[in-house]
C-alpha cells in the first residue's frame, strides 16, 4: 500500500490563489495524501473558495481568531495522519510529479528531508526565474553558506516531526522559522534537494514598494538568529533559552542600527552574477531594488522581485559589516 503524505496548507487571504494551488494537488501523479487547510480568519472570500471542493482527502479547519502563519503550520502538523509531511503555500504552485518524485529522491538517498528547486513565478504565474540549490547538504555547508532550501518545498519524514517538532514558537511573526527548523533537523538528519524545480513560488509586486529598512532588518535579524542558534548547538555549547537568547541578540542589533541605518550595503558588482543565475536581466531588477518610490510605482508590475529574494542576495554583506563593526566596538572599549 502507498504511504499517506500529509500536505500542510496555512491559508490567509488567499482567495486569488488558492483555488489554484488546490488544484495542483489534486492533480498529483502521487494520490495518497491529505491536504490538511487551515484559514486563519481571512477576510476575503477566500472560505468560500475552500467550501467550493468536494474531496474527502481535503480536511478543512478555521482558527476562531488570526493565529499567523507559525501556529497555523503547527496546529497542522499536530492533525497530520501521514507517514509523511510537506507544505504548499496557498499562493502557490508545484509540478503534477513534485509528491512522487520528493519521496522517491528521499528513499533512493536515505533521506529524513529532502527538498526541491523552485521556479519563481509571476502574480500571473508566469516563470521569471529558479533557484540553484546543492544536491548534498550537510552541516558544514550549512555552517558556511546560505539557507538552500526553499521551506514549502521539503518533504521529511514524520520521525523528524516527532523528534524536533516543527517550528519554534519563538519565531513567531518574527520570521526564520523554516530556516531554524532546518537547521535543527540537520543536527540529527540527513538532508538534500532534488535539483529539478517542482516547486513555484509565486512573487508579489505589492511586497516591492514595502521593502523599508524596518523589515530589512528585522528579516535580517531574524535569520540571524536561526545561524546562531545553529552554530551553538552544532557546536555542542551549553545553549540559553530561545527567547532569552533573542533578547540578548536584540540588543546587539539595535546598537547596529544606530550606527548605520542603511537598509542595503552592497557592492553591485559583488553580486550581479548571483542575479544573473535567477534573471536574464540584472538591470531591471537592480531598478526595482534601489529606485526612487514613484519609478518602482511605475514598473513594479513586472512582479521581478519579492522581499525574500532581495534578502537573500543582500544578508550576507549585511552581516559582514554587522559583524565588523562589533568586533571594532569590543576592541574599543577593551582598549
């Protein structure tokens, strides 16, 4: 008998979107699965969008208030029955072969989680770029490079729920929350991708003209904290609880602010071969980054760029010179 996947689907607002990536899975060459949905008291028509399907591998639940994206996942994977979880977003899409495939790469190379390349997609779900992520990732990759998987992709196996849950409670609505559960999983798992894309993310226009140091920063921050937490306990040290440790990073950070403000330190030479692996045309998206407010107006319907791309190019340079900084300050005041 085929193993049962659970498919974990938070929904907020979704009535654009939803009714497709529904569809997506329900046309997966792999049947055996539940989607577990849960809307956390949209305000659209998105619950009427859900109540509109009629299959009993749909289970459909409602938050009796907004919850956030953290809970929702998580109350989710509290009801799932499979031997197996992986996530779709309700805004986006995946490939009628990405179930099949993900649990077929995972049981070939003895994998507890195993994630795929992502296309990014377009609000009209045109294809305007992909990721690269490596084949084989282990904990000193991790340790030394980016975050290379994009979270709604993985599939794991449900010992890995069992073992480390899923994500921790404080992240909550601070962001990260994937990248510190993957971090965890890669202290006692294995891990790795597929490098065909089965999984598209969708990218909003709207999410371009709300790029402010504010979020920047507090993103950066975040993602700061899931490494951290990771190179402790990847390094066996006695490790502080969750919360008091972001407290104590917090302090760090806003000491960093006030000395420098700027929302982005980058070097545009640095990093256009790294743009140039996602997007044919680098000056575009350079316009959409760093024009003034009525130009990215104008033409941010070109749905190029989303906060969590531009992120992800910037963080490291962004933390380098976050790191720099305090290093000079301690020598300061040592002296």
């Amino acid at each position: 008998m085929m193993e049962k996947i659970s498919i974990l689907m938070p929904v907020y607002n979704a009535a654009l979107y939803v009714e497709f990536s529904i569809k997506a899975i329900l046309a997966q060459s792999y049947q055996n699965f539940e989607l577990l949905i849960c809307d956390d008291c949209s305000t659209d028509n998105t619950v009427d969008v859900l109540n509109s399907f009629n299959d009993d591998r749909i289970k459909i639940s409602h938050n009796a208030k907004n919850k956030g994206y953290l809970l929702t996942c998580n109350a989710l994977a509290e009801m799932a029955d499979g031997e197996y979880i992986t996530f779709q977003d309700a805004d986006d899409l995946a490939s009628e072969n990405r179930l099949s495939i993900l649990l077929s790469a995972l049981k070939k190379n003895d994998l507890d989680l195993v994630g795929s390349n992502v296309h990014y997609i377009s609000e009209q779900g045109n294809i305007i770029g992909r990721s690269f992520y490596p084949e084989h990732v282990d904990v000193n990759y991790l340790s030394n490079e980016l975050m290379p998987f994009c979270g709604s992709s993985i599939l794991c196996t449900k010992a890995v729920y069992q073992e480390i849950g899923l994500y921790d409670l404080a992240f909550d609505r601070m962001g990260a929350e994937d990248y510190d559960w993957v971090y965890r999983a890669s202290i006692k798992f294995t891990l790795g991708n597929v490098e065909e894309p089965l999984y598209s993310y969708r990218m909003h226009a709207g999410s371009v003209s709300n790029v402010t140091s504010l979020t920047l920063s507090t993103q950066l921050f975040s993602e700061h904290i899931a490494k951290q937490l990771f190179m402790t306990r990847k390094n066996s040290a006695p490790l502080v609880e969750t919360s008091v440790f972001i407290a104590e990073q917090q302090k760090l950070w806003e000491a960093y602010l006030k000395i420098d403000e700027t929302p982005l330190l980058l070097k545009k030479s640095s990093i256009n071969s790294l743009l140039g692996r996602h997007f044919s045309n680098t000056k575009i998206l350079w316009e959409l980054m760093f024009c003034k407010a009525p130009i990215r107006k104008k033409i941010r319907s070109i749905s190029l760029l989303s906060l969590d791309l531009c992120l992800g190019y910037t963080r490291v340079f962004k933390l380098k010179t976050f790191y720099k900084k305090r290093i000079k300050n301690n020598r300061q005041v040592s002296q």
